[in-house]
C-alpha cells in the first residue's frame, strides 16, 4: 500500500523534500513507517532519529505514534512550533 509523507519545516530542509509518496505494508503504524524512512541513512536518520519531539498527523489530525496507517493515508511529520 501507498501513504502520501508530508515534511515540515527543518524536517523538510534535511531530507530536501516536502513530500513523497511511500511504499508500505498493510498494517504499518506512523512508528514504524518513521523506521522505515530512517532507515535509508543520511539525511533521513539525523532527521528522524533525535532527541528533538516530533510531532505526526495523519489524514490532517494530530496523531499518536502508534496510529496505524490505512492505505493512501496523509502523513505529516513536523517539530512543535513554539511561540512568544
């Protein structure tokens, strides 16, 4: 199955995209399609792999990590903005 990647802000200046689509299996959650593209190395590990908070929505809702993924789901990954 397809999901559609969205990236955010620094996410999307690390990887040099801002969005793509991916190839994954039925059943995937946002954590592990998370591995899956960490998985490829540089740039894509330091991008995902840090201790930095990473924020998901999926279909265009805030989403937990653990949120399966349906076929051609949405999948937004960003830092939290903060504000002053």
């Amino acid at each position: 199955m397809k999901v559609q990647v969205l990236f955010f802000g620094e996410l999307r200046e690390t990887v040099g995209t801002a969005s793509e689509s991916v190839d994954v299996i039925a059943g995937i959650s946002v954590s592990d399609l998370i591995d899956q593209l960490a998985e490829r190395g540089e740039p894509w590990q330091s991008a995902l792999r840090t201790s930095d908070p990473l924020r998901v929505a999926v279909n265009q809702e805030m989403a937990a990590l653990k949120t399966p993924l349906t076929d051609g789901a949405e999948v937004a990954l960003f830092r939290p903005v903060t504000g002053g």
